[in-house]
C-alpha cells in the first residue's frame, strides 16, 4: 500500500500538489511521429483551481492524461501528493487513481445499461462502499448539479449536458485529493455551467485539494485562481486571475 | 462491482440475446447431433441389449454380435462346469425370413430362448405373455415387428405367418431396442429357433450364463476365457466391442462422426465468436472502469461472472432444447436419441474451456489497455 500521511501544507505556504519536470510526448513512428508534450514544467498548489487554456491540438488532454496516470510520458518526472507517479506500476496507478484522482474527460464513457445514480456512484462501487450508501451519495451529489430529477435515467435518454453532469457527478462522488476536468462546461448552458464549476470550486478551495480544468469557456475564468496557456506542446504563460501574467 | 457486471450483461437486450442464442444453438446442436450418434451405436448393440444376459459366451474369434459364428452344442455343458456359474443356457441368433399373408416377405432377427427357462427374454410384454412360446408354432415379436409386417391391425395377437414356409402363431407383443437396420426381434423357443432355420452343422449362436451372487460378470467372463477355449463378455463388454467394430467397419463412425466433429467445432466457434465480440464490445466500458480505478483483477472476476453466467445459461437452455427434441423424436421413434452424461459433461467442460478462453483474451487486452485510448474525444 501506498498511502502514506500527506505532511499537512503550513497555512500561507502553497505547497505543490502536482509537480511535473519535462514531461515529453509523442505519438507515431518514423516520418508520422508527432512531438506533443516538449517538456513540460508545471506546479499545481494545493488548494488552488488552474485553468489550463491553449489553442486546439496544443497537448493539454494530453497532459492531464499524463497527470493522471492513464497515459505514460515519454520522459520527464511527475509527482503527486508527493509521490513520484513516474516510477509507479500499472496496478499502482490504477490503485492510486481510485485513492486520490478523478476525472472528467470530453468523453463521458459513462456505462450505458446503469443509470445516472448508478454511474456516478461507480467510484464508490470500485472502493467497496455498500450500494446502497454509495448510491445516496451519489444522488446527493447529482441534486446539487440540477440533476435531481434523472437518477433513474439511462445514459441514452440523457442530453449531452445531462451526461456531462453525471460524468462530473461520478469525478466528485470520491471527494479526490486531485480533480481533472477536460472542458468540463461545453455543453452546458451558462447557468448549469454556474453550477458545476461552483462544485468544482469547492473541492479545491479546501486547503489539501487541487483541481486542474482545460478550458476554452472565458466565462469560467474568474472562477480560476491561475490560468495556465499551453502553445505547441509547451507551457508559454502563467497568469494570476487578480494579477498579472509572471 | 457484480451488480455492475450483470447490469452490464443483461442491460443490453439485444447484445445479451444475440450471446445467449449463439451459446444455446450451439450446445443444443453438439448434444442433438452427439446424442443422435450414440442413439444409432445403440442400436447396433441392439442383439445384445434386447437378450436379458450378464455374460456372453463365443467364439474366441468374434467380431460382433449379428456376426455369430456357431459354437459346438457341446459349449453348453462347458460352460456350466466352469465355477462360479449360477445358469448358463443355449441361445439362437439369426436372421430369417417371414412370410406374411400377403405374400409379402420381411427380414426378421429370430431369437431362440432356451425351453426350458426363457431366460434371456425381454423385460417388457406388452401384450400376451412369453410363458406361451411354450405351445406349437408359437412367437413373440416386437412393436417394430408390428409395425414393419402391416400395423397393429395385421400383427397382433394370433395372427399367424410364415418363417421358412413354417407356421408361427403370434403370442406376444415385447419391448426392445430398435436395430440398426430396422429388423425386428422375433423370440420364440431354441429348438423351435432351429427347426425355423435351416439346417447347419452348428448351430449354438451363444452360450448366455449368470454368475452366483457374489461373483462379477467380469470375473466369471475371465473365469470362462481362461478355462475353457471359448471368449466370454460381459454384456457391456460385448456392447462395446459391437460399436467398436461398427465405429470402425462401416461408414456410420466416419460419416456421422465427422458430423458429430463438425457440430462440435462450428458450435464451439460460434460460442468462442460471440463471447468475443461480446467482450470486445465492452472493452470501452472496462476500460473506463479502469481509469477509474477498477484493478485488473476486479475487472478480470467482472468477466468472468459474466462470462460463466451467460455460458451456464445457455448450456442449461441448450441442453434443454436438445432434450425436449430428443424426447419428440423418440416419442415417435423416428431418430435414435440416447443423451449420455460423458457427452453432456464433455459439453459442459468444453464450453467452460470457451468462457474461460474468451475471457482470458479480454484479460489480457484490458491489462494492456491505456486507458485513455477510451477517454479521447
Ligand atoms: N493517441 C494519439 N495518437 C496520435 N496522436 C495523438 C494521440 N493523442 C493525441 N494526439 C495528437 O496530439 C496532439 C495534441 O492532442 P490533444 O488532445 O492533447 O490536444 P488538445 O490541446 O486537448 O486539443 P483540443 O483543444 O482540440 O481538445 C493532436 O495533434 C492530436 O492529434
Ligand atoms: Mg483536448
């Protein structure tokens, strides 16, 4: 087991959460090999909520794949929670996603045949919580997204926005030390998209929590405490949402 | 997760319809053809199972039970002198030729009880009684006797025929196996047996016997191979060594066995294929699952709970469909049909041998499976 004591951050110091050290990447072989991370360096503190911005095809699924252990880096060093993800086994990151991370990508992959509570809840499910708790929870969860009204709904009589909830739902029912989200609003109306990013502000407001969230909504960018632009495989600029760029 | 994992199975109708058919056509085809195979092989064992008898004497040379090959009367005694024997009396075996009123002829299997005793007879009379071979010119056939030599409203009790050109006078209706080649069993006495026969230099087909209590059939067979310079068989040793030799002097092992083989192999391909394509399909939904944090081994019982249930479905409705089919057609007599539990184990170990195959593929994707192949846009 790997769960070791996270040494609690000094109030005021922003301690790193996730720390990455040239991360590189790249798909293809010979001629149709394509370079996407070029050594990435980035800090997440805890606590913080960073928007990750940056032009089409510029990596950033990319790299919040990689932070979250589902894609290996070619080269470069990752930690999270102080642990270094980079030297970890397969089963070890599978073990230490279902401990610590979730996510939310642009494809839901929610499981067609269980319904809303029951998708949300598969987090829980995985950790061995008993249903019937895990579906409360879960249902409590999708309520204050709006979706009160659909827990028994299967995924195919869900609209698209609807699906991005419950996907969301199930990334916040672990309450996770790290939570990535890979346009978590695009296809929610403004206000659903209130909501949602309200929850995931909540999580990484609490001094021990980060969440990472890729964007191109500019209407969610005051809810960000840094806003991080990828160009070309490459970070290019950090900027404070009440300062100025560094 | 084992909720998750049915909730995948049988939450997509269609998908789980399409696996369960596949499974079930499948066992239903090896147990109908494999069971209509060993129907047949028993009704080449016919001679033997249709004679009440635990031990067979022969010839040492025998090769099966409708090849006789005639021992000399003197066998008899033999046999009765050899320790362990409770009885052992003639028996007459032979094919013949009956005469119907219509002047119609019909091939009949002509069975010689001993005289005395009737021991050997059949089990079951459906009608009359056996006791009254023991009066003139008298027989007792089988159903496929009445139903082959004019139907229950020609052959039936009294009526009388032909067997040689001599009288035989209906006395009984038996219960027997069908044989291969469709001829019936007509029983009567062994003397009456000979003088329905031809003449022959020999003519002791068999010598049946009993062992005391106590005494196996098997070693009183071995008892009477090693003291005398006659063969003996248990009747099932006997039963083998006449499929044995049918499997392997006539086209019927060849040609239905390689049916058999090829029911066997298309339905294993069938079950194998649709397991797969079932697993495939899922493997989005287990890799997600894994992103999530399901390990290999969680996801590994997954599959197989579903995998194993499916197959145990559909070996249960396979084998029942067979058996219901089975029952129609032996109901009517139309197909031998004789399910045996080595085919139906063979069945069952084979389609666990599939499940478990197909499983083990998936496995082994999953455990490769980046998991973000399945959460790229
Ligand atoms: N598995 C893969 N195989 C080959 N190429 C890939 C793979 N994954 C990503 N790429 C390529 O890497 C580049 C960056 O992709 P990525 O998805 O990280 O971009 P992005 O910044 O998230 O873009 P978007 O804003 O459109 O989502 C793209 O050119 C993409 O085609
Ligand atoms: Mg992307």
């Amino acid at each position: 087991m790997m769960t070791q004591t996270i040494p609690k951050p000094p109030d005021g110091i922003s301690t790193s959460l996730v720390t990455a050290r040239g991360l590189t990447k790249s798909f293809g072989e010979g001629n149709a090999r394509i370079s996407v991370l070029k050594g990435v360096d980035l800090d997440v503190f805890m606590g913080e909520v960073l928007l990750l911005v940056g032009p089409s095809g510029s990596g950033k699924t990319t790299l919040l794949s990689v932070i979250a252990g589902i894609l290996d880096a070619d080269e470069g060093e990752l930690s999270i929670l102080e642990q270094s993800i980079t030297n970890f086994s397969a089963a070890a990151k599978t073990q230490f996603r279902r401990d610590y991370l979730s996510f939310v990508f642009q494809q839901y992959n929610l499981l067609p045949t269980l319904t809303a509570a029951e998708n949300a809840a598969v987090p829980l499910f995985i950790r061995g919580v008993p249903k019937k708790m895990a579906l409360e929870t879960a249902a409590e969860i999708l309520a204050e997204l709006g979706m009160g009204e659909r827990l028994q709904s299967l995924p195919s009589k869900l609209s698209g926005g609807e699906q991005q909830r419950v996907a969301i739902a199930r990334a916040l029912v672990g309450d996770p030390r790290l939570l990535l989200c890979d346009e978590p609003t695009a296809s929610l109306d403004g206000e659903t998209g209130h909501k949602v990013v309200e929850q995931l502000q909540h999580i990484g407001k609490r001094s021990n929590r980060a969440v990472i969230i890729v964007t191109h909504d500019s209407r969610i960018f005051e809810f960000g405490d840094r806003i991080v632009h990828m160009e070309d495989g490459q970070i290019d600029q950090v900027q404070h949402v009440n300062g100025e760029p560094t | 997760m084992n909720f998750v994992a049915l909730k995948m199975l049988f939450g997509d109708r269609a998908k789980y319809l399409m696996l369960l058919a596949g499974l079930t056509f499948s066992t239903m085809l090896i147990v109908q053809q494999g069971s209509i195979f060993w129907g047949l092989m028993m009704y080449s064992q016919s001679g033997i199972s249709n004679i009440n008898a635990p031990v067979w004497v022969t010839d040492p040379n025998i090769n099966q039970v409708d090849e006789v090959k005639p021992l000399a009367d003197t066998a008899v005694t033999v046999v009765r002198s050899v320790p362990g024997v409770e009885w052992a009396v003639p028996l007459y075996k032979g094919v013949q030729r009956a005469r119907l009123a219509d002047g119609n002829y019909q091939q009949i299997s002509l069975v010689g009880l001993d005289t005395a005793t009737l021991l050997g007879r059949p089990h079951t009379v459906f009608e009359g009684a056996i006791e009254e071979l023991r009066s003139p010119d008298t027989v007792v056939l089988d159903q496929w006797a009445v139903e082959r030599l004019g139907g229950p409203d020609v052959i039936k009790l009294g009526t009388v025929f032909e067997i040689n050109d001599r009288k035989a006078r209906v006395v009984g209706i038996a219960d027997t196996q069908k044989s291969f080649q469709n001829i019936p069993f007509v029983y009567t006495t062994y003397e009456r047996a000979l003088s329905y026969s031809p003449p022959e230099r020999r003519k002791l087909s068999y010598v049946i016997a009993k062992p005391i209590p106590g005494v196996s059939p098997e070693s009183l067979a071995r008892r009477i191979e090693a003291e005398t310079a006659l063969g003996a068989y248990t009747d099932e040793e006997f039963s083998w060594k006449t499929i044995r030799w049918v499997l392997k002097n006539t086209g019927i092992g060849v040609n239905f066995g390689t049916t058999v083989l090829l029911g066997f192999i298309v339905g294993m391909a069938i079950s194998g294929q649709t397991f797969y394509l079932f697993t495939v399909e899922n493997l989005k939904q287990f890799g997600a699952l894994k992103a999530i944090g399901a390990s290999t081994g969680m996801l590994a019982r997954m599959i197989l709970l579903q995998s194993f249930l499916v197959g145990f479905i559909g070996y249960g409705m396979g084998v029942g469909l067979a058996t219901i089919f089975g029952l129609t057609a032996a109901s009517n007599e139309q197909l031998p049909f004789v399910e045996t539990w080595p085919l139906l184990g063979g069945v069952f170990v084979a389609l666990l041998g599939i499940c478990s195959l197909s499983s083990a593929i998936s496995i082994r994707k999953l455990a490769k499976l980046e998991p973000a192949i399945v959460f790229r846009g």
